[in-house]
C-alpha cells in the first residue's frame, strides 16, 4: 500500500486575512514575548548560533534592543567563554568584578590589555585587589615611553573619587553626576575593590530603555553547544562565565543523541534554562517536552545556506513545521522558536500566528556591520562571508581547532558557503522587521503576541497570488 502523502505549506504560500482593527498607530502594538519558559524577550527576534552571523557585537546590539543573539560554538571553550563574559560587561548597574592592572606594568601592557577587554581604562591594584589608583586613555596621552611604568603615570588613589560598599545605584549616579567624574570605584573599609560604576553603563541605560537585562542590569545572552566532544565541559564553562540560556543545537534533533545529552546537562547545570533543537514535528515536540525541556527551536532544512532537504530528502516546509511542533508545545508551556526561513517582515507575523513565540534570524543579519568576519571589496561592492554551521568549511574550522575528531572525508555537508553584501548596521534591520511585525498585529488587531497567535486566519494562495503579493508588472530603473 503506498504512503500517504500530506500537504504541509511554507510561508510563501499563505496570506492572513486582515480584520477590523480598532489600532490607531501600531506604536500600539506589544512585542513582548517569551524566549523560555523563565525568560522573555522585548522583541520576538534572535540571532542564529552560526560563526558568520553572532559574536559579541551582535549579541551585544541585539539585547540592546530588546532580543537576544546566541554565541557560537565554533571556537576554544576558553574563547566562548571570553565572548560570553564581554557580553555580560558590555552593560550594568554596578560592575562586581572590575578589570584591574597591577602598579608594576608597563604603558604597553596597558594599551594592549585594554584593547583586547575593549575598555578605556583599568584600575590599578595590588595582588590583594587594594584599590592603588585608576589608568584611563588621558593618562596614557602624557606617557612619554611605552616602558614607563602604570604607577609613574596612573591618578593615585589620594586624587580619586570612591564610594564605599552598600552604595546604591541611584547614589552611585547622583555622585557621578556631581563630581563629574567617568567612573567611581566601590571600596571596602580596608580599601579592596568591591565593584565600580562607570558613566558609559549609565548613558547606556538611556540610550537603550528597552534592553533585554538581567536584575543586576547585565544583558541576556545565549551560547550554543552540540552533543559530542567536549559539550559538557563547555556548557559547565559558559554558566561559570554567566550565561543565561544553553542551546543545545544540532541539525536532527529528535534522537537519542539529544535525549542523553538533555540527561546530562541537567545533571552538570541543573539551573540553567535550556533550549534544544532543531525538530520539525509534533512527535518530537512532544518527546523533548516530556523530558523537560524550557524552549525548542523548529526547522529542519529552511535556511538559507541550508541543504538538509537535498542531501537527505527530509524536512518539513517551515509553516507547517512550527504549526504542528507549536500546537504541542504548548500543552507543555515550552515556547517556541521558528528558526529559518524568514525573509522578511512578514514571515515573522505568519510564523508566530500558528504559534511560535520568537524567531531565529540567519540569512538576514549575515553581512551586517555587527556579524562576525571581515568586509571584502569585489569591483566596487562590498560582501561579507556567511556559511551554514553544517557546511564544510565550519567542518574543517572544528578540526583545525581540535574540537572535530571525524575524518573530513566522513563529512557530508548539509552547508554551503556564499558571499553576501555588506548590509550596513543590524539595527536598521531589525527596525525594519519590527516595524513590519507591528504593521501585522494592527492588520489583525492583535495588541500583544499573545493575541496574534489567536488571531489569524490563514488562506492558501496559488503561485498567481505568490506573484501578486509582490512587486509586478512595473519596470526597473
């Protein structure tokens, strides 16, 4: 007897039916939703674990602006480590562990210490972390020889301005702003560091109202990891370094592997909220669910650079995909992440119509300012690298850095590798993608995510209406 074979549809081939909208600006409309089950996002947005797309400037930019970006995998455990850690520095009410340089240290150490942390200045202690002084980029400016000395040319402690432990953040910013001064060390009674505020965190807070943060003020981040290899260890690594979610990511992720690896991780980092994926089904959704899981990423095969359909001939078109695994899903309370796919604005309104909760962008946000790799000229265009993480060449990068055992003649790429032009700032991006997003909840008069999900109604369209939907029969300048 043959197979029966189903229809499932992407979202190229559905439209929404608008409805009365009682919207009078979609400023209106409330883009909070939940990432996991303890965690939510100001904007249904993050950013793809793939080496071409987050880093640290991207997770940084997209918490900033209310999502979330999830670091890599594909580095040293002690590099992932770092980027998380700068991450979590990048904004905060009162840094609890400040950078320090001891008094012997040379001005080179200095410029090449805070080049490498990204910072302007360090403060000056001793081996017991006694507050000595303070080192900025204008002390440097009088430094007449790289060789001289942090204590020759330092702001002694005599001439600083400190707080003392218990201070609050308010009280931290009045004395700021009275002194006028860039940063204010926090001592104890005997002179140790104890934390340190700085006016770069305070503009940051007013520069960016609606950043995803924690209660200490440090912003959100995700980091990525598999389930071979040294996986335990970094997952253990990147909750030492502050990490707020673990995605545990691989290209099937309805299968033993991902059962034992939940197992495990629960047992070496029971706290931490986790994330695992990528399914495509509603049985998946259900077995990882009853295990116990506090998010799952959908598709398999919709991306960009992705070739799991050709390769293998499996997959399920991505609306169908996130309607069925989000249909089960929440039965269990667990959000859901559409990974893959969208390419515009409006696939982000369909996606969490039948039920995601959040997004998860590659394609779009490769080739911005804030992705990771360098920009390349070609004539008199400019590109950046993107690649997907199941390519070969992430392949050879894992074993070149001995984080990949299998032979390279074993792998079966379900990856390619392009070019894509340099796209400018992410920010603009996502501005779009929001403002996109908002446009959909006022067209089916949905003031919160919640909302949106109950709310649309979905047709099918012909290839015709796929045309139709788009820029047609007009000419090009």
């Amino acid at each position: 007897m043959p197979p029966t074979i189903k229809l499932a549809l992407t979202y190229d081939d559905v439209l929404i039916t608008p409805k009365r909208s009682t919207f009078t600006s979609r400023k209106e409309a409330n883009t909070k939703t939940r990432l996991t089950k303890k965690l939510s996002l100001g904007i249904p947005i993050v950013s793809a674990n793939m080496d071409m797309v987050t880093g640290e400037t991207m997770a940084v930019t997209l918490a900033r602006l209310g999502g979330i970006g999830i670091i890599h995998r594909f580095m040293t455990i002690e590099e992932n480590a770092n980027v998380i850690k700068r991450v979590k520095r990048a904004q905060n009410l009162i840094i609890s562990d400040p950078y320090t340089i001891e008094p012997t240290a040379t001005v080179m150490e200095v410029k090449i210490r805070t080049a490498e942390l990204g910072v302007g200045g360090l403060l000056v202690a001793n081996k017991d972390r006694k507050l000595l002084g303070v080192i900025s980029s204008r002390d440097l400016l009088f430094a007449t020889s790289d060789a001289q000395t942090v204590a020759e040319i330092m702001t002694p402690y005599d001439k600083l301005v400190v707080a003392k432990k218990g201070v609050t953040f308010v009280e931290a910013k009045r004395i700021l702003a009275e002194k006028k001064i860039e940063k204010l060390p926090i001592v104890n009674n005997e002179g140790v560091i104890e934390g340190l505020v700085t006016m770069a965190d305070i503009k940051n807070l007013g520069q960016y109202p609606l950043a995803n943060v924690n209660s200490d003020g440090k912003l959100i981040v995700g980091g990525s990891v598999g389930v071979h290899g040294d996986y335990i260890e970094r997952a253990q690594e990147l909750v030492k370094a502050g990490v707020d979610v673990l995605v545990v990511d691989i290209a099937h992720g309805h299968s033993d592997l991902m059962v034992k690896a939940i197992e495990k991780l629960r047992g070496v980092c029971p706290g931490v909220e986790l994330i695992v994926g990528n399914i495509a089904t509603a049985d998946a959704a259900r077995e990882l669910c009853e295990i116990g899981v506090d998010g799952l990423k959908v598709g398999v095969g919709p991306g960009a650079t992705c070739i799991t359909r050709l390769v293998t001939g499996c997959g399920v078109p991505q609306l169908t995909a996130v309607m069925n695994s989000a249909e089960i899903a929440k039965k269990y309370n667990v959000p859901v992440i559409a990974d893959g796919g969208i390419q515009k604005s409006g696939d982000i309104v369909k996606a969490i119509g039948v039920g995601a909760d959040s997004v998860m962008i590659g394609a779009l946000f490769a080739g911005t300012a804030e992705s990771p790799g360098r920009i390349v000229t070609r004539g008199d265009k400019k590109f950046k690298v993107y690649r997907g993480s199941a390519s070969f060449d992430v392949s050879e990068k894992r074993k070149n850095l001995g984080l990949e055992k299998k032979d390279l003649s074993e792998v079966v790429p379900e990856g390619v590798e392009s070019v894509v032009p340099f796209k400018g700032s992410v920010t603009d991006i996502i501005g779009q993608l929001v403002g996109g997003l908002r446009s959909g909840m006022s067209y089916t008069n949905s003031h919160t995510v919640d909302e949106l999900k109950q709310n649309c109604e979905f047709i099918q369209i012909t290839n015709a209406g796929q045309r139709e939907s788009g820029p047609h029969d007009i000419g090009s300048l």
